[in-house]
C-alpha cells in the first residue's frame, strides 16, 4: 500500500500549483507594482518637466530677478518659485510621497539653467507577497534660457542747418516756389538757451514759413521716427524692462555753441524718452543767415563728444555691463573749418564741406563700439537760380553726392548701414535698422 501511494502522480499538478502560487502572485504583482510606480514617475516628471519651465519664464518674478542681476549666480527667488510649482501640478495625483525636491536655477553669462530633481516612494500592493513594500522613483528636469543682449542706445541725431531742408522733392519744390531766393532750406533764425527757450526769433525766417505752408523737412520726420522707434522698443523688449537702455543726442541747440546736447539721457523709461524725444528733437537755430560761414556741422566733434559719454563697452551679458551702439540719423555731409584734414577743402578757405570723415568712427569702433548708420538720402536740390547759375548745392554737394552713402556705410559696423529716403519712411527704416541690430546675438566695433 505505501509502495502504491508512492507511486500515485495524480495530485501532482495540485501540489505543484500550491508551492508555486506565491511566487506567481509575487512576479505578477511585482510587475504591476512597477507599471504603477513608473505611471507615477511619469507624472512626477510632468510636473518637474513644467516646474523648470515656469522657474524661467520671462515673466516670471525669479527672472525679473535676473534680469536685474548685475552678475552670475544662483536665483533663489525661482528656486522657491518652481519648488512651489512642482507642488501644484500634483494636487491631483495619489500614489506616492514626496522625499524630496531640489531646484536649482542659476545664472551664467547670458544662459539661465534651472534644473528641478524629485524623489519619491510609491507603495506596492501585490509585490507584497515577496516583501517589497515600497518602490522609489526619482527624476530631474531640466531647462535652459538664454538671455537676450543688453544694450544701451546712444541715438545720435544730426539736427544742424541741411536737416531744415525740405524732407521729399514735393516738399523741395513747395519750399523753392514759396520763397523769393528760391531756398529749400527752413532755416531756424534765433538764440535758443540751455533750457531749449528760443529768444529773439524771427518769426518770418523760413523755418516758420514751412510750418505755415505745412512743408515737412528733414528734422520733423526724424523727430517722429525717434519716437516711434522708441515706442516700438518697448515691445520688443517684453517683461525685461532692462534690456534696453536708451538716450537721445543732437549735434546741439544753438549754432552759437554748437555741443553735443543730450536730449534724453540713457534711460529704461522709454515710454517717457519716447515722448520727450518727439517735442524736443528740433532744427538747431542760427543767430542770422550765414552765420560762421554755415560751418557749423561737426561729425568729429559729435562723435568725439558722444564717445566721452559712453563709458565702457560691455559684452552684454549684464545690465551692468551692455553692449554700447551709437545709433547715428544724418543726411552725411559736414560742413566745419578743418584746415589739415579736410577731403573736400574749398578753395581758399579752411572751410570743410565733404562726406562724412570716418576717421571719428574708426576711432569709437576701436574701442569696442558699435555703430549703427542710417543714411536719410541727401535728395538733390535745384541746381540753377533764376539766372540760371549754379546755386550752392550744385556748386559743393552735386560732385560729391554719390560718395555721401559709401562714405555712411563705412562709418557703419559690419551689416549695421541702413539707407532710406523720406519718401520711403525714416520711421519704418530707424524700427528695422533697430531689429536687425537686437537680432544679432553678439556686435562688436
């Protein structure tokens, strides 16, 4: 009998199912333990994924905070920030505990890294059978911004005597048929103070005759694209209020004294620049016509003058240390005494009308300025009188006119030289020449 009960295989697959039942149950629930935990690590990272977003968005505080940093380091502002973001993308989700969460979000340059890692303990339930009461899970996300170029503006804005000529050829030929001279030019006759008071003004020179007539001339439409472009800036620069400093120049008020005046000073508040430049950009006066044998614009000295202001040329990586662009609008023809240097001397005489002399913008671009032109076209002026002799510009501009836009564009830094006429929109060509310049990810001299 005991010899047959040996024997006897029938249970076998019973007994064999009772000794390996547990194992079977453990394995199943081990996998299904698994699949949960990495269905919750999946959410985790989710939500650590978005933290290290949110951490440095561009309107977030923690970098509003960096934005205004003067250096690198950490920014424990979006630290906070993404730790508490991290959070509430996870009021929903159960499952698990929380061991940990670590952010990270530091500055470097122009580049803001934020890097959130988590860990976490999520609870078995079928892989208990083997003792796994736990699984952990951990994560790390990661994000990069790179910041945009700190910039400061020096907009230098030629307001001498030629920028009162009549700013499009029906303009021209409305000036020239309204006066007796036959003159495009609306010359401002005065003495105007260090407050901007114009005394003693003629209210009959040709300056008020055009603004009788409703003749634009060059300075009005210059006036109206400063402060367009300075309006356009403001989008540009979105929540980084920083990013973009500007200041506005003119080669000065008075002929008299015929210094760099500063219109605005370098400034964040473009809004109120932007106002300032337009009721203030004006045509610098003059005490009588003719005075100091009209020799009155200056590039070396404007630019000379300009580059005392500037201070040191930054890379841009900081508020503390922008990048320096002096943003010049001029018609490109000087007209001072330069007795030794001059390209385009008159005969006779130490007075200089020539092309703009580069020799002053080489100089700023050695020393890590950048400059950026636009050339408002020099339009041909009538070149015969009413005896049919040659007027002024068709005596001392006409030769030279074809040299005024290379001589601008050499001025120019590389990609930088812009030109336009004013029939074809200063305001639109001073926003492009703007844009094209905040897109370039690094300007040097």
């Amino acid at each position: 009998m005991l010899r047959g009960f040996l024997s006897d295989r029938s249970g076998n697959f019973g007994m064999m199912t009772a000794l390996l039942i547990v194992p079977l149950i453990g394995v199943a629930g081990l996998a299904v333990d698994l699949t949960n935990a990495m269905t919750v690590k999946s959410k985790l990272q989710g939500a650590g994924d978005a933290a290290a977003l949110a951490a440095i968005a561009s309107s977030s505080p923690g970098m509003q905070a960096a934005f205004s940093m003067n250096g690198d380091g950490s920014i424990p502002i979006a630290e906070s920030d993404a730790k508490a973001f991290f959070r509430a993308q996870l009021q929903n989700v159960t499952g698990y505990t929380i061991d940990s969460i670590d952010a990270s979000i530091v500055k470097s340059g122009k580049t803001i890294t934020s890097v959130v890692n988590f860990k976490a303990t999520v609870p078995t339930y079928l892989s208990k059978v083997l003792g796994q009461q736990i699984v952990k899970v951990a994560g790390r996300a990661t994000a990069t911004y790179e910041a945009a170029t700190y910039r400061s503006f020096y907009l230098l804005l030629d307001n001498t005597p030629s920028m009162g000529v009549a700013a499009t050829p029906a303009d021209i030929q409305k000036m020239v048929s309204k006066t007796p001279d036959q003159c495009a030019f609306a010359c401002h006759i005065g003495y105007t103070d260090q407050y901007g008071n114009v005394s003693n003004e003629n209210q009959n020179d040709y300056y008020h005759l055009a603004k009788q007539q409703n003749i634009t001339t060059r300075i009005d439409v210059v006036a109206q694209a400063t402060q367009e472009l300075l309006q356009n800036a403001i989008q540009d620069r979105g929540n980084n209020t920083s990013l973009y400093r500007m200041g506005v120049y003119t080669f000065g008020r008075d002929a008299t004294n015929p210094q760099l005046y500063e219109v605005v000073s370098p400034t964040t508040d473009l809004s109120t620049a932007a106002t300032t430049a337009k009721n203030n950009v004006k045509l610098m006066t003059i005490p009588r016509q003719n005075y100091n044998n009209d020799q009155i614009t200056s590039f070396d000295t404007a630019l000379a003058q300009l580059g005392s202001k500037m201070g040191f040329a930054g890379d841009g990586n900081s508020v503390a240390t922008p990048q320096k662009i002096v943003f010049m609008v001029s018609d490109g023809v000087g007209d001072s005494s330069k007795p030794a240097t001059c390209t385009k001397p008159l005969s006779g005489s130490t007075r200089c009308q020539e092309p703009i002399d580069t020799t002053a913008c080489d100089a700023l671009k050695k020393q890590g300025y950048a400059i950026a032109v636009l050339y408002t076209t020099y339009l041909p002026l009538p070149t015969k009188d009413s005896q049919n002799n040659d007027t002024w510009y068709g005596l001392w501009i006409a030769p030279f006119q074809s040299e005024i836009g290379t001589r601008m564009k050499a001025c120019a830094s590389p990609g930088l030289f812009f030109e336009v006429s004013p029939t074809q929109g200063i305001s639109d060509a001073m926003t492009a020449l703007f844009r094209k310049i905040v897109a370039m990810p690094r300007l040097t001299g």
